[in-house]
C-alpha cells in the first residue's frame, strides 16, 4: 500500500446521513467542524469524544451493578408474606428447586452478560489507547457481539414489570418492583449507551487497509 | 451531550464527477463548533455513583442490628423466609438458621430492621408462632397458611443484647397489657393449665400465666394474670379457688356436685372471689401470695386459724370415716378428720381405732372468746380439756344411712366421769363414747341371747306328745262319732224341706205374705213422705200450727 493511498484514505470523509464522500479539508482553527456539502451532515474521521463517553457510562454501569445486585429487584406480597427478591436470590432459589436451565439462564442474562459487557466495553475503550494494534479484528468482532446482545439483559426488567403489571390481587398478592430493579435497567442502558458512544474506528485508527496485517 | 447543529446546507454542492480522485471530491464546509464543556459527560458516571451511594446507604439504614435466637427447635423457621413479626408488624427477617456448637439448640439468626433497633435489649422476649390448638383456645391459624413467623415481646431495658434465648410457647402476658399478676400456692394443679381461664362471678377476668413445682421444697406456685380494671377486685381479702371440672363430692352430708362454667369444665380454670360479710379491703399488690384452695366452700369458709390437733381412741369399727370427715358439735363443722389407724391394745388384746383430727377453733366464732374467758386460760386446748370434765365426748355417727359415711360428733353424753388430757406435744386426747350404732349392737346381741335361751327344743318335745296323745283320743272317738255324724244327717234333710217349705210361703215374691209385707211397707212410705212434707212446712212456719196455712204470697210486678 502507498503512502498517498493511505493518506487518500485517511483524508476522506464519508457522511453518514448521505453517503457523500469528501476530501477531508485541512483545520487549522480549533473548534470548526466540517459539514457535508451535499446534506449538511457534521462529518467527523470518528465519533466526538467516543472514548470519554464510553468511558463515563462504562464507569457509571460498573458503579450501579453494585446496588442492582445488592438491593431486592422484586417485592413479592402476599397475604402472609412479605418477600424481598435479589437477582442472585432469585438464581439460588430456582437452582435449589432443581431448575438448573432456568438458573442458568437467568444467570446468564442478569449477572454475566452485565458483567462481561462492562467487562467488554472497558477492555475496547483502553486498548484504543494503550494497546492499539492489539488483536484489532477480534476486537471489532467482541464489538459486534457486544452491540448485538446488549438489549438482551432488559429480559429481566420485563419480566419484573409485566409481573408487577399483573398480578395485582389486591390484598392476596401483589409484586412490585425493587430498588435493585431500577439500578439494574440504569446498568443495562448504561451499558447499551456505552456501546453506541464507542466508535470501532478507533479499532482501526492507524491500521493497515488489510485488518489481518499487524 | 452537545451535538453541534446540523444547519441546512445553504446551497446545494455540485455533485462530484467520476472517476472519484481525492483531489476532485467536493471539500466540505467549515462550521463553527458550539463551545461546549467536554467533561459534562462525566456527570454521568459521577450521578450514577450518588445514586448508588445513596441506594446502599439508604439500605444500610434500613438494616438494624444483627441478633442471634436460641431455640430448641427449629420447625417451621426458614432463613430467608421467616419473618419476625411485633403486634404482626414485620420488624426483621431470618437470615440463617444453625445449630449450637453443642448440638443441643438451634440458633437462629434475624436481621433486624433499623426501625426495630430498639428491640434488640435485654429484656425482650422471643418465640415462634405455630397453629396451636390448646384449652385456652386456638391460635397462630394464620401460619398454617404463612408459615411460622418470630413473634416478640418487646423489652423496656436500654441495655442493648444481641442473642437471646427464645421461649417454646408465647408468653401469656404481654408487656404493657394492663392488669396484675399474683401467685397462688397450691397443693394440686388439677386440669390448670397455661391460659385456663380466671373467673369472678362466673365472668373470665384473667389467665393462668405460668406454673412452676419447686423441686427443692415440693410446693406449687401458678402465676395468674387478672386484667384491668378486674385487679381492683384482688383484695388481701380475697380466696381463690380451683374451679377446674367437675368438683363431685360424697361425705356425710351427701353427694355435691360443683361446677363453674362449661368452658371450665372442659379446660380447668379457677374463680375468686371475696368471703361474704369480710370487712372492705385494699386491692392486693401485684404478686401477692395467695393460697389455692381445692374448692369455693372451703375457700370461702371463715378462716380457720391455729388447728387444735385432736387425738381419739374408738373401741368400734370406723368403717366410713374417711380422713377429711367433719367434726361436729351439735351441727357446726369445726374441724376435718386428718388420720384414721389401728392401734394395738396389747392387754385387751383388741384393736382399738386411733382417729386424729384438727379442730378449728376459730370456727366458733364468737362462743370461742367467751369460753376462753370462762376457762381463765388462754389456751384452746384448755377449753376443750374444761368441756371433756363437763361430760363433752366424741363420739362416731352416721352422716349417711345410705353410704355409711361416718363423722364425728362432739357432743354431752351422759356417762362414767372422764378427762381429756393435753399431751406434750399439744394433742388433747379427747375421751370417746360408744356411736350410736354400737350402743345398738349390744342391745340387740341380749335380745338375740335372751330369744336363745328360751327352750325350744323341750317345748317341741311337749309338743309332739300332746299332739299324739290327741291323736288317740280321736281314734277312740271314731264309732260313736260315725252314728253321731249320720244322726247329724239326717236332721240336716229334714232342715232342709222344712226351708223349702218357707221359702215357698214366705221369701217367694208371689207369696201372699210378700204381697201384703209389700203392700204395707209402699203405704208406711207414703206416710212417711207426708211427714216429711209436713215436718219442713212447720220448720218454715211454726207459726201455722197457730195460724193455720198463710194464703199465697203476692206474685212480684214487673
């Protein structure tokens, strides 16, 4: 690959609203954008401040996965009885009732998926910076599957609240949601928000043209 | 977030010509950048930790202390899911349930609420609800549903405790609850109970709180709770008394039953009440000592004081005295019979029967004082030593005919001169007269000794040869008895036509005797009537054997 062709391709801008490709134009003066000629988009080499926003939500969900975990996500009422239900109360007791698959599942959702896209979220966002030709096409694949299950940890939240919708017996049983219910839907969106920031540009910021090079 | 605005473009760019070379592609324009604070997005994160902040230090407050529960079993209580629960307000929850190192309890640990802190002291109480169905009713039904729960007294002490020994059975009285509790000494538990009911006048005011034997000195104590406002009718004054079933009793004066309500027939329960004609007392104190008394008659009976201990010796069987038979003097019961035991009289070579008795002397009443003063000793043992000289003797009766109860009976019977003398130990020995039944006895063995003696045997022999000798003589009388017999015959036929005879003339209805009798007597009738007649008419007016007959009286007008 030449020099030219690569600074060609460093050079260019293409809107995301149009699909306009321009020659990226030389900035001298801080604080001005560049906007697509055709339809006005701001056109931008990768997202404004990808890594601080990244970086902010990833912090905050780590943050709150401390009280979704430790406070009660469902208050179950009955007659006679007043319960409080954490996730991982609520994955022991069904593992104790011998529903093995369904602990599973749940654990999967609530506790590990949270956990690892966090996890995920963090590892992308610092070796953006610290480790840039580290693995890039694994990372751009970790950032697909990342932004492909995200939505998938809501799972609990509508259970909780369709629950809470429905069972409404009065003074016989009624099921309302924890505290631990809102920290977690803050995680999950956190995490989803995190997610959208992140711009996987950045991956490749530097890169050869061919990713599996380097 | 600041986005910078996507202004419309002001004029449309001509659009870029193939082949795309960098050098042909359209230049985009230049806009300004708002300005904007780059590190706003780390509100964020920062928020998010004063939420989290805020949400575990609200949870940390709303945890209280931490307390450990000993109990014998666990049945029914589950970590995580028992509650624990004050006038059914959930103050805490079961975290884990364990057992004592030893292996002889269970420990049960509770989380506390921050706003149940103040439950964790010393003299809080402890234990665990479950369906009970017992005498004093039913309770804790809703756990059959619920599961057990923790329920709790709370304490009053500001000293703080965090492991507590909990009860096996709720308490009866809860702190607070107004009303008194005092103790009863008693000698039997009968079907007391915790929770039988205490009643007053037939009306439950209270509950038998507790029961404790003390091994060390053998002696009953049950704790009894009485509500407010009933306390104020506890007065020193007043007698308890077991009022448990049915109270069947047969003694000289019969058969009794006693019972108080139905419910009290069934769980057991006591009644108190106060002796009638007592003077106005304070209401008792709390846990003041009362005695427990088998029944309401002896409860309610004037107190009976000092015992004179009675010894009597009977020369006669005791069947039907039974220990607690009455002692009578001349119809007032002044003492109870303690102990009934043979004795050997090793001269006489006889049993004589051994009767100890207590003698209330208070139950005299006022007699009691002025025999004291008569005697001029102080001493009840005296008066009865004083009574004994002037011919007083115990003596065995029939209460009974029916059972043969027997009680004994103080009473003046005349007879050889005795004394009653005190022993060292204070036991008068009161001198005996023969019961009324074994005086009977004598009289009737001489009357039987007296029939035995008539000679029945010779008289008999006397007898049977009379009695052969009349036979002879009939023998010889036969022949001249045979001519007699057929001249006795034949007089008896012609009797007998001279009858018909009359009957034909005289008794048959168309005889003309009968007529003319007949005929005579229907004329002596008639003449009878018109005395009559005459007789009443003079009665009415004597005056018309002077006046002759008045004429008619006047028919009234209308």
């Amino acid at each position: 690959m030449s020099d030219a062709a690569r600074r060609d391709a460093q050079e260019l801008l293409g809107c995301e609203s149009c699909g306009l490709v321009s020659a990226a134009a030389v900035i001298d003066e801080p604080g001005l954008l560049q906007q697509c000629p055709r339809c006005g988009h701001v056109l931008r080499a990768t997202k404004p401040f990808a890594l601080q926003r990244t970086w902010a939500c990833v912090l905050a969900a780590a943050v709150l996965y401390v009280p979704a975990n430790a406070l009660p996500v469902m208050v179950t009422t009955s007659a006679f009885q007043h319960d409080e239900h954490t996730l991982l109360g609520g994955i022991h007791e069904l593992w104790l009732d011998g529903s093995w698959f369904l602990a599973a599942i749940v654990f999967i959702a609530s506790i590990a998926v949270p956990m690892l896209k966090i996890g995920a979220l963090g590892l992308l966002a610092w070796t953006v910076r610290h480790r840039p030709e580290w693995r890039r096409l694994e990372r751009a694949r970790l950032y697909r599957l990342v932004e492909a299950v995200g939505h998938w940890s809501m799972l609990d939240v509508y259970v909780v609240v369709l629950l809470a919708a429905t069972v409404r017996f009065g003074p016989l049983a009624s099921v309302g949601a924890g505290l631990g219910l809102l920290a977690f839907t803050a995680v999950v969106v956190l995490t989803m928000f995190a997610t959208w920031s992140f711009d996987p540009r950045m991956i490749w910021r530097d890169a050869p043209a061919n990713g599996r090079v380097a | 977030m600041a986005e910078s605005p996507d202004d419309p473009p002001p004029a449309p760019a001509p659009p870029p010509a193939a082949p795309v070379v960098a050098a042909d592609l359209p230049q985009p324009r230049l806009i300004r950048a708002r300005r904007w604070n780059v590190s706003l997005v780390w509100l964020v994160p920062a928020i998010a930790l004063a939420i989290a902040a805020s949400m575990l230090v609200r949870s940390v407050f709303l945890t209280g202390p931490r307390i450990e529960i000993e109990f014998k079993s666990a049945e029914g209580v589950e970590a995580g899911k028992t509650e624990v629960r004050y006038k059914e307000v959930i103050i805490g929850k079961v975290v884990a349930v364990s057992l004592r190192d030893d292996r002889e309890r269970v420990v049960v640990v509770v989380q506390l609420d921050r706003s149940a802190a103040r439950f964790a002291v010393e003299d809080t109480s402890f234990w665990v609800v479950r369906p009970r169905i017992g005498a004093a009713g039913v309770s804790g039904l809703g756990t059959l549903i619920s599961g057990a729960y923790i329920g709790t007294d709370a304490g009053v002490s500001t000293k703080s405790r965090s492991e507590f020994v909990g009860l096996e059975a709720p308490p009866f009285v809860l702190r607070g609850e107004p009303g008194s509790i005092f103790v009863l000494k008693a000698t039997d538990l009968g079907s007391l109970d915790f929770g039988s009911p205490v009643f007053h006048r037939r009306t439950p005011v209270g509950r038998v709180v507790g029961y404790t034997l003390d091994a060390d000195r053998d002696e009953l104590s049950v704790k009894i709770f009485v509500e407010a406002p009933y306390q104020k009718l506890v007065t020193t004054n007043t007698r308890f008394w077991n009022a448990s079933g049915i109270d069947l009793t047969l003694n000289a004066s019969g058969l009794s039953v006693n019972t108080q309500t139905l419910a009290s027939v069934l769980a057991g329960g006591m009644a108190f009440d106060t002796p009638p004609g007592s003077a106005p007392a304070q209401p008792a104190p709390e846990n003041t000592v009362f005695t427990l008394f088998d029944d309401r008659r002896t409860a309610l009976a004037p107190a009976d004081g000092v015992a004179v201990p009675v010894r009597m010796v009977f020369d006669q069987t005791v069947r039907g005295l039974t220990p607690g038979a009455a002692i009578d003097l001349l119809g007032v019961d002044i003492g109870r019979v303690r102990t009934v035991a043979l004795q050997y009289d090793a001269k006489r070579k006889r049993f004589p029967v051994e009767v100890t008795a207590e003698i209330y002397p208070l139950r005299l009443g006022p007699v009691r004082s002025a025999l004291l003063r008569d005697v001029g000793v102080p001493s009840d043992a005296a008066v009865l030593q004083e009574l004994a000289a002037h011919g007083l003797r115990a003596q065995l009766r029939t209460g009974n005919l029916l059972t043969g109860q027997l009680y004994v009976a103080l009473d003046f019977i005349p007879g050889p001169a005795r004394t009653a003398t005190i022993e060292e130990d204070g036991t008068v020995r009161m001198p005996t007269a023969p019961g009324t039944l074994s005086e009977l006895q004598p009289q009737i063995a001489e009357i039987v000794g007296k029939v035995s003696k008539i000679p029945f045997d010779e008289i008999g022999r006397d007898l049977r040869t009379t009695l052969s000798r009349a036979s002879a003589a009939i023998g010889q009388l036969t022949p001249d008895a045979q001519k007699a017999l057929a001249e006795v015959q034949r007089t008896l036929a012609r009797a007998q036509t001279t009858l018909d005879n009359l009957d034909r003339n005289v008794t048959d209805p168309s005889a003309p005797v009968q007529r003319n009798l007949e005929d005579t007597l229907i004329e002596l009738q008639r003449t009878a009537r018109a005395l009559r007649v005459l007789a009443d008419y003079l009665q009415q007016h004597p005056e018309s054997l002077l006046r002759g007959k008045p004429a008619d009286a006047p028919v009234p007008k209308r």
